[in-house]
C-alpha cells in the first residue's frame, strides 16, 4: 500500500459508458423526439437503473417481452440484443422495430450462425439468463451450449471433439474467460476461436484501469447496477488485482461511510452502462470525507463511436430533408 496519510481517490480512465451503451441510450431518446411518447423499450435498454428511470420521465415505457407492446407500436430492442424469435413476433404483431442492439454484440450474432452453418457445436461461454446470453443462443439454438465458467467444461458433451468452437458473452470477466477457454481447449485441442475477441473493447479496458490501480486502493468503488454484468466483473477483478475492499453502488447515496475507516486511497471506476454525473456525485461524496485528492489512472484511450440504428436514420433524414 502505498505509505502516506493524504486521503485520495484513484478515478480509472477509461470508465463508464461505452460507444453501444451511447448509441443505445440515444437511440431512445432520439426516437421520443421523433415519434413521441410513448416509445416501448424490450427489457431494460442498458443495465443501470439511473439510465432507464431517466427515460421513463421522458416517456419510455420498459416491458419484458414484445407481446406487452400495443399491436403497431414502436418497439426498440436493447443493446444487449434478441434473438430471430423475437424479431419475428414483432412482426407478426406488426411492430415498427428499432434495433439498438451493440453492433460488438451483432458480431456475436453473425458467428454463431457462420458456426451453426458449418454444423459445429458451438460453446457459448457466459451467464445463462444473461439477455445477450439469450439473444446469442437464440440464432443456432440446435448447436449452441453455455458454460458459465471453467467449472462446468466437464458438463460439456458434442458430437465431435474435432468440430468445436467457442464464443463469448461480450462482457466477462477477460481474465476467467481466458481459464474457460483453456479449459476447453484441455477437452478440445482442436477447438476453433472466434475470428476476433468476443469481449468487447470497452469491458477489456475498463478491467485493465481497474487492475492498475487496484493494488494501490485499500477500498475499490465500482457504480454500477447489480444486474449489469460488466460492472460486476469490475468489482471482482479489483478484488483479485490487489484491492483490500470492493463494493458495487448504483449511486453515491448508498455508500457506507464506515467503508473509508482506516483508508487513504479509494479506487473508483463505473461500468459501461453509467453516465459520469452518478461519478462525479461520488467523488462529491468522498471529499466531504476528506478525499479531495483525485489522481487519474489512464491506462487506455477510447474514440470509437457507432451510427444510430438504420430504421431510425432514415426517418431522422426524412424529418430533417
């Protein structure tokens, strides 16, 4: 630890919202503008509660499937993605579609069905009820099987160990995805990769500030939703990169002031779904508490940026021409 009695906060760079989670997010608030509300939203379009409770002011109605949508509504999808079935439902009750689902996560989408198409059974490595997971599973669910973790490869049965292949929820944990693979790879030597990483870009960076600030934090804060997969991780990987204590917040309210007994350096980070307005009220938190120090961590730059959904440019263009 380092040796100092100044109170300071560690603030990972990157953190926070990534390009799918924006796109998403302005998806829905782009499409209100245009249409009006109400504009319905199939589960939560990201997992962070400050996110969906915004918009629901604004007119958002969230349900949990498409058959809760008035016939002829507008629907969008979330990022994390569905499956064929769902499109098709929402065709058949005549829907207006507007899919925001992360073009990382459409990449996921197109190799399952490359890999069904090649007749592979295809290992899909994540959280089983996850809606990615779901919507991933749901375009070759005749050659797809999930592991959540390196403990249930030995659940694993295919036609031949020869024609495997792997893929993965877009936001794991890097470090036990990789012991997953190796895992399977123990069982299938000749297990197939896909073409580029599964996790997505914003999930990988967002662990590596965590790990690299983590060995100098007595106490790690993570903001995030507890249903948001990526924030969870972060909570875990800071535990296991060396931070004494790691906890989860959804906002600044609901941290523990005897969390900072005996501290002098808090790591904060948040995950992908968060706007930096519930960080920056944490770090407000904190130097009430005397952590008025703030030392940036940086350990990645990030600039890539998505196109709003194609339904919703064309009738953005329309308006504007």
């Amino acid at each position: 630890m380092t040796a100092t009695n100044r109170r300071r906060v560690l603030l990972a760079k990157p953190r926070g919202y990534c390009a799918g989670v924006d796109r998403a997010v302005v998806t829905v608030e782009k499409a209100l503008e245009q249409y009006g509300a109400p504009i319905y939203v199939r589960k939560q379009i990201v997992h962070n509660t400050h996110v969906v409770s915004t918009l629901e002011q604004r007119g958002a109605i969230f349900v949990e499937e498409t058959d809760q949508v008035p016939e002829g509504a507008i629907v969008v999808f979330s990022a994390h993605g569905v499956s064929p079935m769902v499109h098709e439902e929402a065709h058949r009750r005549q829907l207006k579609t507007i899919d925001a689902t992360c073009p990382l996560v459409t990449k996921v989408h197109k190799e399952a069905k490359r890999f069904a198409a090649e007749d592979r059974d295809i290992i899909l490595i994540g959280h089983t009820g996850h809606e990615e997971v779901e919507g991933t599973s749901g375009e070759a669910p005749d050659h797809i099987q999930i592991v959540d973790g390196p403990d249930e490869v030995d659940k694993v049965r295919v036609r031949n160990p020869d024609n495997v292949s792997w893929l993965s929820q877009t936001t794991l944990s890097v470090d036990e995805t990789n012991a997953t693979v190796d895992a399977l790879r123990e069982r299938f030597p000749n297990l197939l990769d896909p073409p580029s990483d599964d996790i997505c870009y914003a999930t990988s960076n967002r662990q590596d500030a965590v790990k690299a600030m983590a060995p100098e934090c007595e106490l790690v804060i993570v903001v995030g939703s507890d249903n948001s997969s990526n924030s969870v991780r972060l909570v875990e990987v800071a535990l296991e990169a060396g931070a004494d204590a790691a906890h989860l917040i959804d906002n600044a309210a609901l941290m523990q002031a005897e969390w900072l007994d005996g501290v002098t350096t808090v790591g904060v980070t948040s995950g992908a779904s968060v706007p930096d307005i519930l960080v920056q009220d944490l770090l407000s938190r904190l130097a009430e508490h005397g952590f008025d120090t703030v030392d940036g961590v940086e350990t990645a730059q990030e600039s890539l940026t998505f196109s709003l959904p194609k339904e919703l440019r064309k009738d953005l263009r329309a308006t504007s021409a």
